[in-house]
C-alpha cells in the first residue's frame, strides 16, 4: 500500500493549491457515467476518521446541488463503510450492474516526511493494511492520506492522530472531488436515463 509506483498524483494538504492539484488530477481520469465513492473508515478512530468525514461532507454538498445525482457516496460519520461491512458495501455496489467508477478514499500510516500528504493511485485500495487486517479490495482508483506515522502500535497511533490534520485533510479532498465531479452531470444527461442516488 505505501510502495506501489501506480500514483497518479500527490499534494500536501497545507499548499494553498492542494485542492486544485487534486482536483486537475482527479479530471485526468477516465470516468464511467455513474461514480461510486466508497469512503472507508470509522468514527471510533480519529485517525481512521478521514474516510467518514470526507462521505459526511460530500452528501451534504450534494444536497446543496453541488455535486451530481449519478455520484453516489457510501460511508459517512454517522454511517460508515468499516471492516464488518465493506464486503456487504462492495457487493451492493456490484448488484447494481450499472457503468460506474469506483473511488475509494481512507487514511493511511506512512512514513514521518509524508504525513500529510494525499495521493490519487490506480487500482483497487486494499484497507486495512496498515494495521495488518485482511479486507476484501475496493476500487477501480483510490485516494488515501497518510494521516501518521507506521511502525508500531498502529491502532494506538490512530487514536491518537490530531483530529485538526484529518479535518484539514478531508476539507481539501472534498474539495478536489466537487470541483472534478461537480461537472460530470453534463455527461450523465446526454446518457440514456440519468442515473439516480440510491
């Protein structure tokens, strides 16, 4: 998880252009009509929050007509797309058996230099692996931020992550994925039957 060489694109959350970055690289994908944003994560970890917080922030952009009705956001605080569900989550997803691209977004550990940083990766993200649990993949591309250090006491260490770094962090991908995905409607619309939120 920390060494593949499939990055696409990389930013710091604290550059004034992050979300930009972010979003001009998000663009560059290839995107099906509909968009499945698999936030994964939980609201018992504040390490771990980045993914909730991301779901939380997005469907209430969408409610406030910022982001498309054919992207649906799965994981949120209140509801989020965890180890006990997140095989059920991606098997929904698949019944669905309609064009989609998968996004999913977590925290991650890394090194001490890249804490902070925020990375969008081709190919499926593989949760979990940070603390050494095994999770089904999700994902036809992934965005993870290293949110602290890995090394030891990896479930300790996400407890005690700064909630400031995981707000700040997910304020700037929320950022970048409405600025990429709040103009994929027009592409939606000119399909035959608009996809709906579910």
């Amino acid at each position: 998880m920390f060494f593949d060489t499939d990055v696409v694109g990389r930013t710091y959350f604290g550059d004034p252009l992050s979300s930009a970055h972010l979003g001009v690289t998000l663009a560059s994908l290839p995107l099906k009509p509909h968009i499945d944003i698999v936030c994964v994560g939980t609201d018992r970890s504040t390490g771990d929050s980045l993914g909730p917080f991301i779901g939380s922030a997005l469907v209430k952009r969408q409610k406030d007509g910022l982001l498309p009705p054919n992207v649906t956001v799965h994981g949120t605080i209140h509801e989020p797309v965890h180890a006990l569900n997140l095989e059920k989550t991606v098997e929904r997803i698949n019944s669905e058996n309609r064009e989609s691209t998968i996004i999913a977004i977590d925290a991650c550990l890394g090194r001490v230099k890249s804490i902070g940083y925020i990375s969008v990766k081709r190919g499926p993200l593989h949760p979990g692996t940070g603390v050494s649990k095994q999770l089904p993949t999700v994902g036809h591309y992934h965005i993870i931020g290293v949110v602290n250090v890995a090394g030891f006491m990896e479930h300790v260490v996400l407890q005690n992550t700064r909630l400031s770094l995981v707000i700040q962090m997910a304020d700037v991908i929320t950022e970048a994925l409405t600025m990429c995905l709040g103009n994929h409607l027009s592409e939606a619309e000119v399909a035959p039957g608009s996809y709906q939120n579910v």
